[in-house]
C-alpha cells in the first residue's frame, strides 16, 4: 500500500504542475438531442471523463461551456427512446455543434473506456471490442459472468454449473484473460480453478466492456488474452442530473425455479453522491433434457431431468460515497459479497475405485465470502496535462469447499491492486497517457485438495500511451510498458523467482470513406507465470488431475496481429476481425501417465502455440420507420466466430478450445415494445487434442419482449425471456464437467424492473 500511495503522490505533483486554468483556450459544445426529426426532453448528456453532465431542455437542446480543446466521445441517453454516441473535436474560442441522434439499443456503436487512454466508440477502437449495457443484462444478466457474456463474439465460457463459468476469450481463458471491477483487479481466485466463482454480479453493472485480444499494454502480465471490465455506479465519475434515481427489480425463472431480487439507488445532496445497491438470489437444482452424464445415467437408476447438486444461493451489498465536481471527484465503496453453490458432478474423486466402492460419495458445495474496498478519485487540469486518475482496490477473499458437511478445502486470497494514469495533449494532434500499477496477492490452500502451496506475488509497471492524428481520417497509436513480478513460496525460499518484462504494441485507425472504417494492431505481449503453473504440486479435484507445476518456467511472449473492418451505414451496421497470436514458450499442462491419489499427473509445460481465428456480426434494417412517430422497426442479425489453437512444435491441438459458431436473429421495435428472437448453433468439436473426447454440436432458439411504460416520473420494464426453447441437450466443449453437466434446459424468465 504504501508504494501505492508513493505512485498517487508523485503523479499527483507532476500533474499540478500546469497551473491556473486559462478560460481564453477554451471551446464551447453545444448541440440537439433527436430521435428522428423530433427533440427529445428527456435525456442526460454526458461528456465522457470531464465530470460533465446536462440534461436537455424542453427543446432537447444543451450546452456545455468551458471546455478544454481536445477530442472527446459525448453521450446521450433517454429512457424513452435510447442512447446515442458521438466523437466531437473542441476548439479554443469555437462552438462546436453537434446533433445527437437516439437508436435502439439494438441499433448501437456504443462507447468504449477500457481499450485506451480515453473513452471512444467502438468502431474507433484499435481493437476490437463488445458492450453489454445495463439494459441489455436485465434479459442477458446470468448468474455467472461467463454465461451472460457468451453471445458476444468471440467470447465463450468456462461453465462449471450455474455457481462458476468464467469468460474466455477467442480460446484464451484463466490467468491469461483479465478480470476488472472499474479497472482494478476483483481480487477473487476464479484464475485458479474453473469451480471457483468470479467475485461479481451482473444484475447490478451498468455496463459490461470485452476487449477482445491482447491487453498487456493497460492491464498486465495476465491481460494477455483480452480484458472483461465490469463497470457499476458505486463511485460516481460524473454528478447526476436527478437528485434521487435508482431501480428496484424482481426475477423469476422457470428451469431452477429461481427467485432473484435487486436494487440501486443513487442520491446526491450538492456535491455529494451516495450510492447503494443490492442483490439476493435463491435457485434450486436446474432442470435438463435427460441424463447429467453424456450417453447415460451417471449412477444406476438415476432419473432424468435434473442436474444434482447444481443449486445456487447469492447475496451483495454494495456502498458508495462521492464527493463529485468538475474539477474532479474522489469516492470510497465497500462491497460484501457471499455465495453458496454446488459443484455438479462426481464430487471431488480422489479415492481409488477400492477405496470407494460402495461408498455415498458427499456433494461438494463451496461457501464463499469476500469483502472489498474502493477508492478512487480525478484531478481534471486545462493545459497540456489534462487529469490525473488513481484507483485501488483492496479484496478479502475467502471460500471453503466443504465435502458433505466436512471441509475439504480453505481458499483465501488477500489482494490490493493500484493504478494511477495522466492523460495529456501535446498537441492538437498528438495525445496520450502516462501510467503505474501495482499489485500483491496473497494466496493460500489448506485441506484436501491443496494443490498449490501458500505463495505471494508482486507486481509493479509503469506504460506510456500515444496516439497521433496523422490526418482527420488517419491514426497511429503506439505503447511501452515495463513490468516487474516477483513470486515466492514462503516455506521454499530457494524457489523465489523474479522476472522483468516490456511489451509494446502499435495500432492504426483509418476513416476509408463516410461508411467504411477499417483498424488494426500489433503486439508483443509477455505472460508471466503464476504461483499455479510454478508451484502446483498436489490433487486438484476440479480438474480430475494431480497438477505438478515448474518453477524454472520461462516468460510467454506473444506475437499477435488484429484486422477489423466496420461498416457503418444506414440501413447496415457490420464489423469482422481477423487475428493471429503466436506465443513462444507457451505454459500448458500435460499428462505423463504416471497416477497419484487416484488421479492422473499432469505437468505444467512449454511449447510454442498458435492461435487464429475470425469473428463477424452484422445487421440490416428490413423495415425502418421514423423513430419519432413510433413507427415499426424490423433488423436481422448474423454473427459468426472461429478459433484455431496448435501446439505448432507438436502439431497438435489444444485442449477446450471452443467449436466454430453461428447465430442468426431478428429485432423488432416498435414504441415501447421490443422484441427478439435468435437461433443459435455450435458446431461439433472434433478438432480435439490429446486424452479429449469430441463433443457433439447443438442448437438453442432464445427469444424476448420487452415492454417499457411511464407512470409519472418512474418507467417499469416487464422483460418476457425464453431461452432453450427447443429444450436442446448442449453441452461446451470448454467446460471440464461437458460430460457431466449439461447446460439448462428450457426456460422461461419474467424480470419487472421499476425505474426512478
């Protein structure tokens, strides 16, 4: 911590430098919310990272005065009729006018703030990248982070039952795909194993953001696979514009005969924010389509219908304090967050056969707890450097794995994680950030199925970000970034190790024509190994293997290059990536025959991979009405995406890399009422590696309808969701439990929200 603080303080003077702000070298935007020809009335307009925001007046007109030169993304969002996101260049002395035009949210080039130095619109990313809004996770919202991000592009899951499913990205998951609660790490142990859960809720985020492909460069080591940030509003980063707003929702769901209740609320008295939500959720076992095992019955007998020990109970309370101005703003939250799930399954199998037969083997459920605490505050400057931004995130983590009634396992996890970024603007035509992070962990196994010895790792940076205008349609980004990991084993000090790092990345953006845009990026990425691959040496039930780890493993160093292409009329919206990462060195595990404890050895290893794949998605407006008279809207949607991943020294495949897929849906809007419907397929995965089985390919039909209604100042949203319609037996080729656990069955979900 105190080297966190050292990091806060030091930018903290370098930023202070500039002065006295110069109102002559500011610029003025003013603009009109629309949607059609029609103003709006009723929507916020927010400036994004300058603490500004306005709402419009009756005319849907605003203005926003005072404004550092510069080029920021501006955002519009009513509950009536939608969001809307454009890119505005200020000048000194000039007024900048800008006409915001609301669309469905279906409809949307949403912003993005985890892919750069500042917030921008998707299709001006570098890399590519996906946004799950908040109004999208009332029908999206799974209990899990994994299950509600897996119909994004790219992006599959590691589903360990309805309790654990963590998200993996283009074939990339664990240590390698970072995890973010408002930009810091969450601080859990999901990395660690696939049965442990990821310390966040969905239901409450205001939005969800998925770069997809290497985040080294702004988030480290473990970024190497992309970035999942969930975003909430504990801290408020802007003042609202209503002195009391929030939500209160109930959920019922037919396939675990689940009962989930949430709420927020956000209240400001001058320039103090306070922010409180919560969340409970009770679900019993989930029902399937027939047998849990693959083939058949999983114990002689057994009834079909349901999955055992798949049960699910969660509870999160979070609180938030702000004290929030133009200048800036600075806030602290608390949040406590328990969880008891099963593991479906055969349980934690250590026994020999002998040694178990005849016995009734005890269900695993875990018991998890953690608390953490935020801090986070801005200092906003005109002149060359523009802010100074600093978060740190302290988590206490704790969960025991309890065999029956007995424990078998205590995880604990003590983690603090600091970042501070300045932003500035050399020129009108070249701007950047400059950065540190810092982070400890602490973890340690004790009981049974202590696979990885106590260990603490350290982790400190320092990265630079530019980004130059070469002409109005045409951009370069480049970035460097140092790192330093040191990782012990307190009771074998001789295995301490600690490893330096620099990894760069280059990237450009180019406006071809009013429609077209096309973006692309190059990076050199380092992985560090971690306390898991380095250490490991004992049963780890979850993976059915007894997991030996090296300690003399060498750094990953990833080769990766990402194409995409947005096109971006009016009536057709698209993108498609390409990519292809090479990793030299890469940390895998193998099966040596050798058997222990009744399970398997398998050793962390080194070889080199390759990864490379394609994602697209698409949409083209059948019937389009003026949005201002309510008229109907009709779209239909395509996405698709693949990966390939090789051990290219061995010619083989790895193992749980997910099968190519496809979806094809349609969404109709039309006033307040919203409807979609989506038939998605996964192919068969035969392209198996080593001791894997081929899983077969499935088909979901999901549909929704969504009716949104004004009764005074408050909205209600009934949301109508049907998922696995045609009750399909699915099961994901990425989930250790795909022969054991089948995802659920049909389901059918009402979800009331009201909004104030």
């Amino acid at each position: 911590m105190k080297n966190v603080w050292k990091i806060i303080g030091v930018s903290a003077a370098v930023a202070f430098a500039p002065g006295a702000p110069l109102s002559a070298q500011d610029g003025r935007i003013e603009g009109t919310v629309v949607v059609g020809q029609v103003p709006v009335d009723d929507a916020d307009v927010t400036l994004t990272g300058q603490g500004r925001r306005v709402r419009v007046d009756g005319s849907g007109r605003f203005a926003l005065e005072d404004v550092p030169p510069g080029i920021y993304a501006i955002e519009a969002e009513s509950p009536r009729w939608g969001r809307a996101v454009e890119s505005v260049r200020v000048i000194a002395g000039q007024t900048t006018r800008v006409v915001l035009s609301l669309e469905a949210v279906f409809h949307l080039d949403e912003m993005v703030v985890s892919a750069g130095a500042g917030a921008s619109r998707r299709t001006e990313a570098y890399q590519p990248a996906s946004v799950v809004t908040s109004r999208e996770l009332v029908a999206l919202g799974e209990a899990t982070l994994g299950e509600t991000l897996s119909r994004e592009p790219g992006v599959s899951s590691t589903y360990f039952g309805p309790g654990a499913s963590r998200p993996i990205i283009r074939g990339i998951g664990g240590d390698r795909v970072r995890v973010l609660e408002g930009g810091v790490g969450v601080g859990d142990a999901s990395s660690t194993s696939p049965d442990h859960a990821v310390g966040l809720e969905t239901r409450t985020a205001e939005r969800i953001e998925v770069i997809r492909g290497p985040a080294t460069l702004l988030y480290g080591s473990s970024a190497v696979g992309g970035v999942v940030n969930v975003l909430d509003g504990k801290i408020a980063r802007e003042p609202p514009t209503q002195t009391v707003s929030g939500f209160v929702e109930g959920l019922g769901g037919s396939v675990a005969d689940e009962r989930t209740g949430a709420a927020a609320i956000t209240a400001t008295a001058g320039p103090v924010v306070f922010h409180g939500s919560g969340l409970w959720r009770d679900a019993s076992d989930y029902s399937i389509p027939g047998f849990a095992e693959a083939g058949g019955p999983d114990e002689p007998g057994e009834e079909p219908g349901t999955l055992e020990n798949s049960a699910l109970e969660s509870r999160r309370g979070s609180l938030g304090l702000t004290y929030v101005s133009e200048g800036g703003f600075l806030g602290v939250a608390w949040t406590e967050q328990r969880s008891d799930y099963g593991i479906p399954g055969h349980g934690h199998e250590g026994e020999e056969p002998e040694e178990a037969e005849g016995e009734e083997e005890g269900a695993v459920t875990i018991d998890l707890n953690q608390s953490r605490f935020d801090l986070e505050g801005a200092l906003r400057f005109r002149g060359v450097i523009r802010n100074v931004k600093a978060r740190v995130g302290v988590s206490d983590y704790r969960h025991v794995e309890l065999e029956g009634d007995e424990i078998g396992t205590v995880f604990t996890n003590d983690f603090v994680e600091g970042r501070v970024e300045s932003e500035h603007e050399l020129s009108s035509r070249l701007r950047g950030a400059l950065g540190a992070q810092y982070a400890t962990r602490d973890f340690r196994a004790d009981g049974d199925e202590a696979f990885v010895p106590p260990s603490e790792t350290g982790t400190v940076a320092v990265f630079a970000y530019e980004e130059f205008e070469v002409s109005e349609p045409f951009r370069l980004e480049g970035g460097l970034r140092f790192e330093r990991q040191s990782a012990q084993q307190p009771a074998a000090r001789s295995l301490d190790r600690t490893d330096n790092a620099v990894s760069f990345s280059g990237g450009m953006s180019w406006d071809a024509t009013e429609h077209f845009s096309v973006s692309g990026s190059a990076s050199r990425s380092i992985k560090f190994p971690n306390a898991e691959e380095l250490f490991s040496n004992g049963p780890h039930a979850a993976t059915r293997a007894f997991e030996i780890g090296d300690p003399s493993l060498n750094k990953e160093v990833a080769l990766g290059v990402d194409i995409t292409g947005h096109v971006h009329g009016d009536r057709f919206r698209g993108s498609a990536s390409v990519f292809t990462t090479g990793f030299r060195d890469y940390i895998y595990e193998v099966g040596t025959g050798e058997v222990r404890d009744g399970l398997d050895v398998f050793e962390f290893v080194q070889g080199d991979a390759r990864f490379s794949g394609f994602e697209v998605e698409a949409s083209v407006d059948v019937v389009e009405s003026d949005a201002g008279a309510n008229g109907p809207h009709l779209s239909l949607e395509v996405m698709g995406d693949y990966v390939s991943a090789r051990l290219t020294d061995l010619d083989e495949s790895l193992p749980r890399i997910p099968p190519m897929r496809f979806s094809v849906g349609t969404n109709y809007r039309q006033g307040p009422l919203v409807m979609q419907g989506t038939v998605r397929r996964t192919t068969q995965q035969d392209d198996v590696g080593p001791l894997e089985s081929p899983t077969p390919g499935f088909t979901m039909i999901d549909a929704s309808a969504s009716y949104r209604f004004f009764t005074g100042s408050l909205f209600h949203d009934i949301t109508l969701v049907a998922n696995n319609l045609s009750n399909s037996e699915a099961r994901l080729h990425t989930s250790f439990l795909k022969d054991l656990a089948p995802l659920p069955g049909r389901e059918i979900r009402l979800v009331y929200r009201i909004n104030f």
